[in-house]
C-alpha cells in the first residue's frame, strides 16, 4: 500500500553550485545531508522532501525529462520578479491559468523546476 511520495530528487553535476541555487537564490533550507557530501534534502513547509544528488552515476541533469518537480509558492508575481533579478533562466514564462500560475525555471545546472501558485477559490 502506498502512502505517500516519500522525497523527489534531481542529479547535478555540481553539488555545491546546486546548492547555492537553492539555499541562496530560491531560499530553500538544507535538511539532511548524507552520502559523503554527494546527497542534501530540503524538507519542505508545507510537506514534501526535495533531494538533489551527484550519486545517480550516468543520469545527468536535464529540462527535457519526462517528470518536473512542482513548487508551490505563496506569491508568484513577486518570485518570477525576484529571480529574473537574479539571473535565473525561464523555460517557460508564467502562465495565467482559471485556478493557477505557473512558470518553469532552470536550476543551475540545467532541470526544469516548475513553480506554481493556486489561486483562492
């Protein structure tokens, strides 16, 4: 029986620069760290566990893979304005849908991380 989705993860190439995009630039705080340095999860508000890993041998990073991880956020107008002042790459411009936003940005090394916000009902 299934319970939950227990944690996502995404492989970069550069741990430590992934790590500076998502402590330093989207403001994510570093949860466990294990494998020798090479695995950190950022255990999320609201619920949820994002990992980012070297240890996946010949996965690398990628914006074109099948799965994307989505973030929900508070105040997407505010955040897209913040990161394009930081320099961050979008693949997909926000979008203004009848019960979200969403956008797509690239991390650091080059996934495509989805950020989304619901509209109150």
């Amino acid at each position: 029986m299934f319970k939950k989705v227990a944690f996502t993860v995404y492989p970069v190439t550069d741990l430590q620069r992934a790590q500076e995009f998502y402590e330093t630039t989207l403001g994510l705080a570093p949860g466990n760290a294990m494998g020798g340095g090479k695995w950190v999860e950022y255990d999320l508000p609201g619920g949820g566990c994002f990992a980012i890993t070297t240890m996946l041998g010949n996965v690398k990073p990628s914006q074109n893979a099948g799965g994307s991880v989505a973030l929900e956020v508070e105040d997407l107008t505010s955040l897209t304005a913040t990161l394009e002042e930081r320099g961050v790459s979008f693949k997909m411009p926000a979008m203004d849908l009848p019960t979200c936003k969403m956008c797509v940005i690239l991390d650091s090394e080059g996934n495509a991380l989805i950020l989304h916000e619901i509209k109150p009902r």
